[in-house]
C-alpha cells in the first residue's frame, strides 16, 4: 500500500493494455524501477469509436505480467457490477476522473479489501474530490490514495493543468496520501519529467506515469506516454 510521507512512489505502465507482447515488452524494460504496474482493461473513452479495452482478457493479462515479474498492480473499474471481478485481478482498484462522484461505485469499493486509487475530477474543487473519498472510507475501506491528474481550465497549451498546489493541499487537509498524474494532467511526454520532479520537491507522495514500449503505435494516449528509456532516465533523476 502507498503510504503517505513514506518515499516517492512510482507507478507505471501503459494507458491500456493492447496485448499480452505489448505489456510484456513495456514491462519487461521497466519492472526495476517502480513499485506498481498501471495498465487499463476497461477504458472510459470520449469516444464510442475509440479502443474500450480488452476487459476481463485485458485483467487476465495483466495479472499474468505482473505475476512474472512479481509486481503489484493498479487499473481501473468502470462499474459496480465490475467491482469484484476486477478486484479478484488487481491489487489497487482505480476510480477515474469521470467517476469521482459515482456515488454508487464509490460506496461499492468502499466494502471492498483493497485500496482504491481515487483520481480527481476534472472540474472538482479540493473540497469535493475529499468528500468523495470521505464515501469510500465511510463504507470501511480506510486504504484511499488521492490522485491528482489535471483540471479543466481556460488554459488551452496543456491537456489540462495539473494543479499541484491543490494536491498540497488536499495532502495538508487529509491523512491520505497524495500522488500525481502527469501523463493526463498535461497530455505532452516533455512535461512529465518537469512536473514528477516538482511534485516530489513539493512533498507529495508519488507519480502513475504512462510508458510504452511503442508510444508511436499506441492504441490510446500515445503523445502522452514516455518510452522504457525515457522513464528509466526520470527515475535517475528522481
């Protein structure tokens, strides 16, 4: 479990899982130097043409990759009814930022024995993205991570704007511990290493940083994503 105020956690991997090889080759380059395997089975696209994922194929995959190269992992459930099935795969059940207030799949993971990585919402104040944690450990779950990944503004340069002084505040008003989502929050792999170095000089407590081994040929978020040899060089830095 990440721990608040513990190291700087890294988590890792490709926005969605396209195949067993394609996991397998990002993984492979990468395993050494993070401490929790991301990759999505069930994508939330804007659009209904685009890749929805591999679903329970695509959890079957990534918990065979993660099983090899003993890693644990973190991807993201969409429904209540996929609440249990997802977890039964995973080992930290993600909340996007489209469900932040889905009232009903919050109080659904809060019964769960996972910890639940919650994302904020993309026009959500501090305030209500910790409200809506307030609803999982409310229903027992007390293992919450809070996710920053970029807010809707009338900035137009960045994907979104990754608001870091928020996240040091939602650290400052809450026990739980706080990381960010760089990929998302800005949509450019030359702003990620930037803003994962600022947020561990600001004291938040890790990254979910999307890398694969062919950005090119991605699926989905390829511009956003670093290659194995570009995240291995942030971890350097780091």
């Amino acid at each position: 479990m990440i721990r608040k105020g513990e190291k700087f956690y890294l988590i890792a991997g490709p926005c969605a899982i396209e195949s067993e090889k394609q996991l397998f080759e990002t993984v492979s380059k990468i395993y050494q130097n993070i401490d929790y395997l991301r990759a999505g089975a069930y994508k939330p696209r804007t659009s209904p043409d685009s890749f929805q994922g591999l679903k329970e194929e695509g959890l079957k995959i990534l918990a065979k990759v993660a099983k090899n190269f003993n890693l644990l992992t973190v991807t993201e459930v969409l429904d209540t009814k996929d609440v249990q099935l997802v977890s039964s795969y995973t080992d930290i059940l993600q909340i996007g930022a489209r469900n932040m207030q889905n009232y009903a799949l919050l109080k659904e993971v809060g019964k769960i024995k996972k910890p639940v990585l919650l994302k904020r919402g993309l026009a959500a104040t501090v305030g209500e993205w910790l409200s809506a944690a307030e609803y999982i450990l409310s229903g027992g779950n007390k293992e919450v991570i809070l996710c920053e990944r970029g807010i809707r503004t009338f900035s137009q340069e960045t994907r979104f704007t990754l608001d870091l002084a928020g996240a040091v505040k939602a650290a400052q008003k809450s026990s739980l511990p706080v990381i960010i989502d760089p990929s998302h929050a800005t949509g450019e792999k030359d702003l990620i290493e930037s803003m994962t170095l600022a947020a561990k000089a600001a004291g938040l407590d890790g990254a979910m940083i999307e890398v694969h081994y062919q950005p090119e040929k991605a699926k989905c978020d390829g511009k956003q994503s670093l290659t194995p040899r570009e995240f291995n060089e942030l971890y350097e830095k780091l």
